[in-house]
C-alpha cells in the first residue's frame, strides 16, 4: 500500500508532477511517486509549525530516514520510507539530503542573500530531486544536465509560489535588478531547451516534469507583475495539451 499513498500525496500535494507521472510507463511510476512524494512532505515540512525548531525537527526525521537507507541497514517504518528505501542507492540518498538542507533557510524563516543563495537553493532542491529521479529510472551519465533541468523546474514551481509565500509573510526573492533576472531566467529556458531533444527515451520520461515550466519562465519574463498576481499557470487546455504533446515522445 505504500505505493498507493505516494501516489495519493504527490496528487495531493504536487498535482503537475501527478499528471506527468500518471503519463509515464507504469514501471516508471513505481520509481517516480515514492521520490515525489518524499519531496511533497520535505517540501512542507518548513511550513508544519511557526516554531523553528519544530520545523527543523521535521527536517531532520526526513534527514535521519536518509541516512539510515544510506547505510543499508534496518530502515524506519513510513509509508513513503517504505517504497523509497528500495529505489535508492547510498549515493542517491546522500544527494536526496541536499533536499533538506536547502529548506532550512525556509525553516527559520530567513531571506536569500543574494541570487547565488538562489541559485544554489533551486540546485540543491529541484536539481537535486530531478537528478536522483533521472539516476533511479537507469540514467547514470546525465547528472549535470538533470540538475540544469531540474533547477529551472525549481524555478518556475518556486514563481508560482511567489504569492503564497507574500501570504505568508515571507518575501522568497533576494535582490537583484530586472537583467539579473532575465538572465536567471533565461538560463533555465536554455538548460529546458538544451534537455527537449534528449536522445534517452528515459530521460525523457524524467523530464515530463517540467512540462510546464518554460511556458512559466516566458511569462515570467513577459510579464513581471504576473509573478506576484498569480498569473503565471496559464491556461488549464494549454497545460494539459502541452503534457499531451510532451509525452507522446516518450
């Protein structure tokens, strides 16, 4: 049943990642979901409390759970631990951490510093996710592509959620002047664009995560003030008819 509740939580809680994973081959899917699940609650887990160190304790079970699959050894008992344990390897559950350290900052609330913190947050979080996921489908030689790809994924998740974390509170954008953020976003078009002909029938099948995120970051780009408004999703028939498109390459 594990499986089942990961797959519940990603549609839940990541209804994008669900509709392209329920796209993939249905082998694919028993990779994917727990992953996406995993990143469901590690994503959440900042925002469970107002209190730091309850937050930090949240990330630290995920962190723990980690490194007990690392080792090999006995595994605590979780239905998203459960069907995660079998689909890592020691190296894919190291880099599955960098995950939670990244969230930290969101933890304690804090800022980014600049846009390298950025940068190295969307690396770490969506890079680090789309890298493992690529590596346990049976990728093993595009780590630095998957990162790329999964960081402007990253991008464009974290701009749709630009009006939730105001919400909050929280302002998640560091300074920086209007080129610096063209050229932020222009790298992530690039790496998506540079990933579209991907030659790996695998690979591709990974990155139907990211089916919406360069039509995200043009309008990012077009139109600023979408970003903070909320507009950024686009059509609900442009959304589904770009995944269609996306997966009948697979």
């Amino acid at each position: 049943m594990s499986f089942e509740a990961c797959a519940g939580i990603v549609q839940r809680g990541d209804p994008d990642r669900f509709l392209a994973t329920m796209a993939a081959p249905v082998e694919a899917r028993r990779v994917l979901f727990p992953l996406y699940a995993f990143n469901v609650e590690v994503a959440r887990a900042p925002w469970a409390s107002e209190e730091p160190l309850i937050a930090e304790m949240r990330l630290q079970w995920w962190a723990d759970a980690l490194d007990e699959i690392a080792k090999g050894g006995t595994v605590r008992r979780h239905e998203v631990v459960d069907a995660l344990a079998p689909i890592l390897d020691s190296d894919s559950a190291r880099m599955l951490n960098e995950c939670i350290d990244a969230r930290r900052i969101e933890a304690h609330r804090e800022t980014f510093t600049s846009l390298d913190a950025l940068k190295s947050y969307l690396a770490q979080t969506g890079g680090s996710l789309h890298c493992v996921a690529t590596r346990a489908i049976g990728v093993r030689d595009f780590d630095g592509p998957a990162r790329s790809v999964g960081s402007a994924l990253g991008l464009a998740n974290y701009l749709l959620g630009v009006p939730a974390f105001l919400g909050r509170g929280h302002n998640p954008l560091p300074d920086m002047s209007e080129a610096e953020f063209g050229v932020l976003l222009d790298q992530g078009m690039q790496a998506l664009a540079a990933r579209a002909s991907a030659d790996k029938r695998q690979a591709r099948i990974v990155d139907l995560a990211a089916w919406r995120a360069a039509g995200i970051l043009k309008r990012a780009k077009r139109d600023q003030s979408a970003i903070v408004d909320g507009r950024l999703g686009g059509s609900e028939f442009a959304r589904r008819a770009g995944l269609l498109w996306r997966s009948a390459r697979i």
